[in-house]
C-alpha cells in the first residue's frame, strides 16, 4: 500500500462537512496530526441547506420558509517532527455553528424568529510514538464562542413591554479544553485506529436580553459538549483502502438556558435530549500517481420526541464523493457531499406538535490544499 496515498484518502471523509447532529460543523477531525515529515493544509467548504415545514391545522397550516441559510466552514493545520519519536500540530477549526433564520411574511408562527451560534478553536497537539507501532497524543484547545437569537412569538400580553418580541445576544467568550488520544498504525497494510477524547468547555457568558419582562443582563452558563472519535484506515487490496468512524458527542448534556427565556418558556433556547452518534464508512481508490478518488456513507440515527424550533432536524443520511489530486510536495481533494435530513417535529406552548419537518437536505461543496515540506 502506498503510504502516502493512504494518508491522503482517510482525509476524504471528512473534505465537506454538513449538517451534522446538534451544532456539530468539523468534526474535530485530527487527521493532520499523523502526516508524513513537515505538513501543512487550508480547507473550505460551502454548504447550501434547505429545511422547511409545515404548521399544524390549529397555527394556520403553514410553511415556514426555508429557514437555514448558506454557509461557509474554514480550517487549517499544521505539523511538523521534533524528532523520530515526537511531533507536533496545530489545528484551526470552527467545531460548532448553527444559522438559522425564518423568513417573514409567511404566516408561519416562527416567521421573523433567526439564531446564530458561532465558535472557533485552536488546538495543539503532541505525538509520541512508542516502540510497538502505538503513539499516543495529547493537547490544549482554546475555544471561543458567540451567540444571538431573536424570536417573535415569544411575547406577553400585558406590563409596560406588552407584546415585546424575545432578544438575546451572548458577548463572545473564551474556554480551555484538553484533548486525549491513542494510536495503533501498522505501515506496511496502511493500517491505523485512532481514538481522541475532546474535553467539554464550560463557559460564563454575559448575555443581554429584552423580552415582555424587559431588558435583563445576566451570565448564563453554557458547555460545548465532550466528545469521542474513533477514526480507522486500511489497505484491503493494492492501491485501495478502507476508512471510516463514530463519532459520539454528548448532547445530552448541552444546553443554552438564557435567564429571560427560561422564566417565559419553562425551557432553555437551544438544547437536545440525546446523545449523537455519527458513522461514517468508505472506500478510496489510487488510479496513478496523480489521481485518487473515494466514495463514503454517513449516517446518524433519528432519536424521536420533539426537535427545538431553532433547529428542527432529527438525524441524517448522506453520500459524499471527492477526488485527489497530488503533483510533487502538493495535494488538492475536492469533494461534494449529499445530507438526506431527518425529518422531525417541533412543539410550543399547548401544540404538541406545532409543525412538521419532512423531505429537507443539504448540499456541501469543499477543498482541502495540502503541502508536505
């Protein structure tokens, strides 16, 4: 097997991500951390969603619009050896994200409603190989995160701010987390199992509300959730390989509960009642020295109940195909990735169900640019 075809085609799963379980964008892929000598890598991806739904009878009947505009994802990385034994990268990623925006005039009772969620990471790993072909790597991530929403049919009808659509704006704010991991490679079949450990990351944030309660200015906690990602790789003929993952991230555990908003609603703005599991699965084939092309599924179960009206989709289908192109110290994987969206349901206060979210998808585009020094 062709190491260096190898490395190439464990990265093609991960060249588009789109709509993921919760607030999931990247993955937080590590990938980069196992290239060969001195590397480095910029990635983009455009991803184009269409999410729509219809109200129950009891709201009119209507359809929300599509409320999940276009996006952009960015990344980088960078590694390098210290010596035969140790080495090093960096990682920037954007691991968590949610842009939503109900368009108006729809008669739709979330029509006006939009949320933003934004993040992004920096983390610096060390590698240590041991004897036996198993390494182990560890490091720091430092994490930033940025929220607003504003939702109109949360309102009241009596008090001086009678009538007062729901606002929300969470000042952006740092956390430290840890990443933990381990590594089996066996070079000679492309072999390698990886299994990484991110920490969650508590953060305080100073939040500003407005709201029938009127204006309130509080610190609300918020964790991005732990997660596990077992990744694998290798060679089940000549110039082929196998790769694939699960990742599991704890969202059962994340939650957005902003003082205001809890007080009217009983519940937080944004939370999920279930842990999410991604897999994924593919193939990836060299056909000369210059091209290499894959194939990979992706899939996340549907849990059921009912999904926040600020993200109402329930799991995932998806069939991603890239393509590698490396001439000398350089290599571009291009790639387009397919989501079949769960479909889901969405409650508020006295309908249960409010609406129905059914026959939405997404479509991402990506590149990656690689260099080995």
């Amino acid at each position: 097997m062709n190491i260096k075809f190898a490395a190439v085609a464990a990265l093609l799963g991960s060249t588009c991500a789109a709509s993921a379980g919760g607030i999931d964008r990247s993955g937080q892929s590590i990938t980069a951390l196992f290239e060969n000598g001195r590397y480095g890598e910029l990635s983009f991806a455009s991803v184009s969603p269409s999410t729509s739904g219809t109200s129950v009878a009891g709201l009119g009947s209507r359809n929300s619009g599509d409320l999940t505009p276009s996006y952009f994802q960015f990344g980088a990385a960078y590694k390098a050896d210290i010596n035969e034994q140790l080495s090093y990268a960096l990682i920037y990623d954007q691991p968590f994200g949610a842009d939503v925006a109900y368009p108006g005039g729809t008669g739709y009772f979330a029509q006006g409603s939009k949320a933003e969620f934004e993040s992004h990471a920096i983390t610096g790993l060390l590698r240590y190989k041991m004897a036996n072909n198993v390494s182990v790597h560890g490091g720091v991530r430092v994490q930033t995160i940025e929220a607003s929403a504003t939702v109109p049919f949360v309102t009241g009808a009596a008090g001086p701010f009678a009538g007062a659509p729901y606002t929300v704006k969470g000042e952006r704010e740092t956390g430290v987390g840890y990443v933990l991991g381990a590594a089996y490679e066996k070079p000679e079949i492309a072999l390698r199992v990886s299994l990484t450990y991110n920490s969650a990351i508590s953060y305080d944030v100073d939040t500003t509300e407005s709201s029938v309660l009127g204006p309130n200015r509080s610190t609300t906690e918020v964790e991005t959730p732990q997660s596990v990602n077992l990744e694998f790789q290798t060679g089940i003929a000549a110039d082929t390989l196998l790769f694939g993952g699960v990742r599991w991230t704890d969202y059962s555990e994340f939650k957005i509960p902003p003082a205001s908003y809890a007080a009217l609603t009983g519940s937080s703005l944004l939370s999920y009642a279930d842990d999410v599991y991604t897999y994924s699965l593919g193939v990836g084939r060299k056909i000369n020295d210059t091209w290499s092309v894959s194939a990979s599924v992706g899939y996340e179960k549907s849990n059921g109940g009912f999904a926040s009206n600020l993200g109402p989709t329930d799991g995932n289908k998806s069939l991603a195909l890239a393509a590698v192109y490396t001439r000398d110290n350089m290599k571009i994987t291009t790639g387009v990735r397919y989501v079949n969206i769960g479909d889901a349901q969405t409650a508020i206060p006295n309908f249960a169900p409010a609406a129905n979210f059914e026959d939405n998808d997404a479509v991402a585009f990506g590149m990656k640019v690689g260099f080995t020094f």
